[in-house]
C-alpha cells in the first residue's frame, strides 16, 4: 500500500478511474438485464434493467462534470 503525502495523491487520482469503471459496469449489467427481460418477455427484469442504466448514466455524467470542473480549476 502506498503511504505519506503522495500516497494520498496517487489514491485520489485511482478513485475516479474506479468509480467510472464502477458506473459503467452498472450501466452494462443494466443492458443485459434488461435483454434477459426482453426475451424472456419478464417485464420487471426490464424494467430493473432500463433503471440500473439510467443510474450508471446518471453516475457517468457526474464525473465529467467533476472531470469538467476540474479542468477548469486546475
């Protein structure tokens, strides 16, 4: 585990990176949900499946906001 002053840099330039990894796998576990509801013709799998995409969505333009906020602050 990485310590000291740029430890602490190193973790906060890796948290980002995870939690966009993190959204976007969400958004794509939504997407096969909801296709395993559409053939399956199981409407509360699609359903579960649309929402779990527009929250990882939703997640996803957040960070390119802070991405965006940041630019413009560094």
């Amino acid at each position: 585990m990485v310590t000291g002053r740029s430890g602490n840099v190193a973790r906060r330039k890796v948290q980002p990176v995870n939690d966009k990894i993190e959204n976007k796998g969400e958004e794509l576990k939504g997407r096969a949900k909801e296709a395993v509801g559409d053939a399956t013709g199981n409407e509360q799998w699609q359903a579960e499946g649309k929402a779990e995409q527009a929250k990882g969505s939703l997640k996803q333009a957040g960070e390119k906001i802070k991405d965006a906020v940041k630019g413009v602050k560094d």
